[in-house]
C-alpha cells in the first residue's frame, strides 16, 4: 500500500485501516472494561466519593475476570496483568481525587466576587494536564493488555468492544442523547 492511498479523510485503507480499528477497539474496551466499572460503583451505591485503591482493585479485577474469560485467557495471561491492575487503582484514586480537586477550585474561582482569570486559566491548564495524564495511563494500559494476548483474542476484543459500544450507542440514541 502506497501512502497515496486513502479512505478520502486521510486514514489509510486495508492493513493499516485495521490496525487502528483494533487499537480503538483495545482503547475503548480498556476503558470500559477496567476503568468505568472501577469508577462507576468502587464506593458502593451511586457514589464514588472517598474511594479506596482497594475497591477500585476490586471493580478492575471484575472487570478483568470478565474479559479473560470471555478470552478464554490463560492463567499466565492473568498474572500477567495483575501488576498493572495495582497501579492502575491508585492511579485511578488520585486522578479522580486530583479532578475532584480541580473542580472544586474552578468552582470556587467562579462564584467568586471578583473573577481572578489567572487562578482560573491556572486550574483550567491543571484540568487539560490532568487529562492527558489519564489517556496516557489508558495507552499504558492497553499496550499492556495488547502484549499479553495473542492476534486471535485480540480479534475476539475487538468483536467484543464494538459490540459493547453498539448496545451503548443504541441505548442513548443517534446523537448520544437519550431515546
């Protein structure tokens, strides 16, 4: 394949198109896999306020335990990732305290009296750091998910991500609102 040769929005066509399907795919089962679920229910309830590591640790080991065994995921594979999912909960504990923190300041900041644009871009620009911290631990995340499975579970995570993201897209509606 040339790189002349595209799908007319400059992504290119055949292998290469493939390749970033799967890795969305990766991405966005990652993500749904093993953060949303740690943070959706860690605290219990509705409510994920004073989270611990630990019941994040739990929702990623569901989260895990799931997918694996969709996979048919051999206890190697596992363990593998297991070291990750230990890091990754504390990550997801300070991240959400960090942005607990920031909103909470911008707050502050706009009902303010006076409006002091400087502390507001400051906690604005730490907003946009911290996002970016986040889809760099997702990218960590899913190249180590990406190494320990072989192309074949790879295939079946992508089957099962888009499937995953259609009953998502179904349920909100065309333009991600509600039926």
């Amino acid at each position: 394949m040339t790189s002349e040769e595209t799908d007319g929005r400059g992504a290119g066509k055949g292998r290469r198109g493939l390749g970033k399907k799967l890795m969305v795919g990766l991405v966005l089962l990652a993500g749904a896999a093993f953060v949303v679920p740690a943070l959706a229910s860690a605290g219990g309830g509705d409510s994920c306020d004073n989270v611990t590591p630990e019941q994040v640790r739990e929702r990623l080991d569901w989260g895990a335990d799931k997918i694996f065994g969709k996979l048919d995921a051999t206890d190697a594979q596992r363990a593998a990732i297991d070291p990750n999912l230990d890091v990754l909960a504390v990550e997801i504990v300070n991240m959400k305290n960090e942005g607990k923190a920031l909103k909470e300041s911008m707050l502050q900041l706009v009902l303010a009296d006076e409006l002091d644009t400087e502390a507001l871009e400051q906690v604005r620009a730490e907003s946009v750091a911290l996002i970016d911290r986040m889809s760099k631990q997702m990218v960590t995340d899913v190249t180590a998910l990406h190494g320990i499975l072989t192309p074949e579970q790879r295939g079946e995570l992508r089957a099962f991500g888009e499937k995953m993201h259609e009953r998502k897209r179904s349920r909100r509606g065309k333009h991600g609102f509600g039926k």
